[in-house]
C-alpha cells in the first residue's frame, strides 16, 4: 500500500513550521555566542542547536524536492522557504501564582 503524500496545503504548513523553527533556532545560537565563549567546553550548546538548525534546513531541502517531484507544476520554492507567512515561535513563559 503507497502512503498518501503532503497534499498542497501541507506542503505549505510544514514549510511554515520549519522556517519558524529555524528563525528561532537562529535567534537562540546568536544570543549563546552573545553570552558564552564561541569556542570550548561553554560553546557546546550552541554547538548543538546549531546542527539542528543544519537539520532542519536539510529536512526543508528535501521536502522541497519531494514538494517538486509531487506537483511540478504548481510547486514553488517559497512553499520551503517564505518570505513572509512563518511561524513565530515563542518560549511557554511560567505563570506567577
């Protein structure tokens, strides 16, 4: 039995979803290189969400390809990677009691 594939729609959510994610990974590797040394021991987690960041753009590249290879001719690159329309991700803020 062949699965059923992203329709269109979906295409264009994980798109959104994975651009945000990134945009927040980003903004989360800036503010370690900001606060801790770039390299030994304290660079380490920034390290490691910068190869997340690497896999996401990875997992983008080949969704896109398979977004291609699905609808040659109504897929478009913005669908992986918009210029506008992302995700904003936000940190869960703890609630004062």
């Amino acid at each position: 039995m062949t699965k059923p594939r992203f329709t269109p729609d979906q295409h264009a959510e994980m798109g959104r979803a994975l651009s945000g994610l990134r945009d927040e990974l980003v903004h989360r590797i800036v503010q370690l290189h900001n606060a801790y040394p770039k390299t030994g021991p304290e660079s380490t987690p920034a390290q490691y969400l910068d190869e997340a960041r690497e896999a996401v753009d990875q997992a983008r590249m080949a969704l896109e390809t398979l977004h291609f290879d699905e609808a040659p001719k109504t897929a478009d690159t913005s669908t992986y990677y918009p210029h506008e329309d992302r995700y904003v991700l936000t940190a869960a803020r703890p609630r004062r009691q």
